[in-house]
C-alpha cells in the first residue's frame, strides 16, 4: 500500500474536515515519528527507567494493575530492565505478574532531546494549520495487555492521535451528543447496549487514528500485547484565559502598594435610600492607574507572555538540564529547530527580551548577549567571553544562565 504522506494538503484537509469535527483512520502513514522502532523506543524506556530508579522518584510513569493505579514506590519495581532485552521481553516479564496492566510513560521523548524533533515536526505542522494550542499537548507512551482503559468510557479536553508502536488498537468512540442522552455510559465497562451506536476505529504499527476532544472513547483489546503513542493537544483553555492572566500579571505590577491593600476606606456606602453612587479613593487610584497604561505597554505585556508561551512549542515544559556555564564556555543551540526567542522592549527602547523552554530573561540591548544569541540561533559555536565582557558581565552571564538550564545549548 502507497504511504500516505502528511503533506500540506493532508493537513488543510485535516484542519477543515476533521480537528475538532470527527474521527480519522490514516493507514500507512508516512511520519518521522512512525519510523522510531520498538527497539529504539525500548531503549528510551530503560534509559528513563534507570534515571528513575536512580532518583528513586517513578515521576513520568504511572502504572494500572486491574485497572488500578498503582502507588509510586511499587512503581519502580515494574520497570523495563536492561535485562528485559525487548518491548515483549519485558512484556513477558510482566505477564507472569499481572494479567492485566498498563505502563504509562508521559515524558519519554524527553529523555533524549534528540528525538524531540520527531514529534515537533509533527506538532509544528498540526499547529500551522489548527492554531497554537493555548495551553499545550502532551505524548504518552501507553503499554500493555489491559483490555479496556482503566478508567472506562470517558471523555477528555484534548483531541488525541494515536500511533501503535507495537499490537492492534482498537479505539471505540461515541459523539458527545449521545452520551449526553445515555448517562449510563459515563466511566462504563459494559457497554454492549450502546455498541451499534459507537464507531469503531482500528490501527496497528503504522497507521494514525484522530479522535476530537468531545469523543467519549475507550480503548479495547482482546488482551494481547499493544505499545501505543498518544498525542493529547489540550483544547481547553480559551483565549480570554490566557489573555486575562497576562492582563492579571500586568495590574498586579502596576497597582502596586494600591493593590495590596487588604481593606477599602470609604466616605459612605450607601446613601439613606440605598443608593451606592460613589466609588473609594482606592478605587478611583486604581482606574486611574489603568487609564493612563499605553497602548505600548500593553502590546509589551502580550507579546512577552505570548513569546514565554510559544517558546515551550507546545508542550507542557521542556527538560532543563544540567549545563556548567561560565565565560569560557563554548555554546552552540541544542536544535537548529529551537532558536532562542527574542524581542525588543517596547516602552523601553533599551531592553531585549530573551525565552526559551518557558522562561524569560531581559538583558540591556547594549550588552553582548543578544550578539550571543543572533549568532548561537544562526547555527555558530560561539565561545561565550567573545561576546559577554565589561560591567554587564555577570548580569548576561546570569540571565545565559537560565537559558542554559532551561535547555538551549550543548
Ligand atoms: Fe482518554
């Protein structure tokens, strides 16, 4: 069978007929992400594993015995091994313990940052075309031999592509208008009465299936081994959230000690027949204070959330990492694919903002650092005391810092 190719014209087609529309079968496909083997993605599971036994913290797993989760401490005794060799040896391993489980892995491709790009690629492109989701998507490895999702027929506030690694899925679905007319199939098991009305997707290795955020769904097997990877992109946070917060963040600065009061002094509160016609001097401080905010200041204000925001890519954090920084240092951008994001101040001309991985730093635009950064995002190795020197130094080197931690260099 013909790949089929998630081109620019597979992905207008898929933001018109199906994101957040209905369901999609995709056999084939054709994904950077498709091409990660079992084998490589059993090695990815042993290197986080051993990082978390060597934490003692399961923190990125989860596991389901019977359908129930199981406690973290127990968690690290169920790991994949070394010894395991294989996604089926270990598998095998398990099987003799539980009849029924489910590992669950959400930070997998984080282990190995350079493998990330497998998924940006794909996320990048779905975000082009659908919108930059406002609070962010996540990629799960689902493995096992569980017959049915452990917590029932249920919905999400996220749209979820799967891709199986490993096994069939099957992926039974009904529309939210029908589970809102049949109550009974909220956290349900049993669901036979309600099958006719459900639609049935089934991929293997290779194939993708789409589901949108409003499909009640749960996962079955006839309890054989199944590896799945799980892309769930958050769908539930509106605009007016993220554009209050960073509206709330804006006041909470400018208020200041105005802001802080606990009580409000007033003249009167009502007149004798109940009217309430005049505002506390706190108050009228504080419109004040929103009055004279320019329109620069506000425009600042968005654009540096709204760069913190993109520079995660979408994704719930990005691993920070260990990186020893000094002047001597030589740096070069971790991924030709993860530029260091940057802006100009805009109430004042000065200064220059810097994100990645979801933090911001600001630097004066006099100093080296945003040198540092055209040149480190066009792809040079550059060693840091060649751009960071006089009496802004230590500061740049601080705020490289942050970058550094957040993951930005090799
Ligand atoms: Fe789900």
């Amino acid at each position: 069978m013909k790949p089929t190719l998630l081109d620019q014209k597979f992905w207008r087609n898929f933001a018109k007929n199906n994101w957040e529309k209905k369901p999609l079968v995709l056999k084939n496909v054709k994904s950077g992400l498709l091409e990660m083997g079992d084998a490589e993605i059993f090695n990815l599971l042993v290197l986080y594993s051993d990082r978390c036994r060597k934490l003692n913290n399961p923190e990125g797993f989860k596991f389901y015995i019977d359908g129930f989760k199981a406690d973290a401490e127990d968690v690290l005794q169920v790991l994949p091994e070394k010894n395991d060799k294989s996604l089926l040896g270990y598998h095998a391993r398990m099987k003799a313990l539980f009849p029924d489980y489910c590992l669950v892995c959400d930070e997998l491709l984080k282990v190995n940052l350079n493998k990330q790009h497998l998924l940006t690629d794909f996320t990048d492109e779905l975000y082009r075309h659908v919108g930059f989701p406002n609070r962010f998507s996540e990629m799960g490895l689902y493995l096992g031999n569980y017959r049915k999702t452990p917590f029932g027929v249920h919905v999400d506030s996220c749209g979820v592509f799967s891709f199986p690694v490993a096994g069939l899925k099957r992926f039974r679905l009904w529309t939210s208008a029908f589970a809102k007319k049949n109550p009974g199939l909220d956290r349900a098991f049993k669901y036979d009465k309600y099958k006719k009305n459900s639609q049935l997707l089934e991929v293997g290795p290779g194939d993708m299936a789409y589901w949108p955020s409003s499909a009640w769904h749960i996962a079955e097997s006839d309890g054989s081994f199944s590896a799945t990877w799980s892309l769930g992109v958050w769908i539930d946070q509106p605009h007016k959230e993220v554009f209050s917060e960073s509206l709330k963040d804006l006041l909470d600065r400018k208020l200041g000690s105005v802001g802080a009061t606990p009580t409000t002094p007033f003249k009167n509160l009502r007149s004798k027949t109940g009217e309430v016609a005049e505002l506390p001097e706190t108050y009228r401080k504080s419109i004040e204070l929103l009055q004279n905010l320019t329109a620069l200041e506000l425009q600042e204000t968005f654009l540096k959330s709204w760069m913190k925001h993109i520079s995660l890519q979408g994704f719930k954090n990005i691993p920070h990492v260990d990186f020893k920084l000094s002047a001597k240092s030589r740096i070069q951008l971790r991924s030709d694919r993860s530029l260091i994001l940057w802006q100009q101040g805009l109430t004042s001309k000065e200064k220059v903002y810097f994100s990645f991985g979801g933090v911001l730093v600001e630097s004066s635009k006099s100093s080296g650092l945003l040198k540092l950064v055209k040149a480190v995002n066009a792809g040079e190795t550059c060693l840091v005391s060649d751009f960071l020197k006089g009496a802004s130094l230590k500061k740049d080197l601080a705020s490289l810092r942050v970058l550094a931690d957040a993951g930005a260099f090799i």
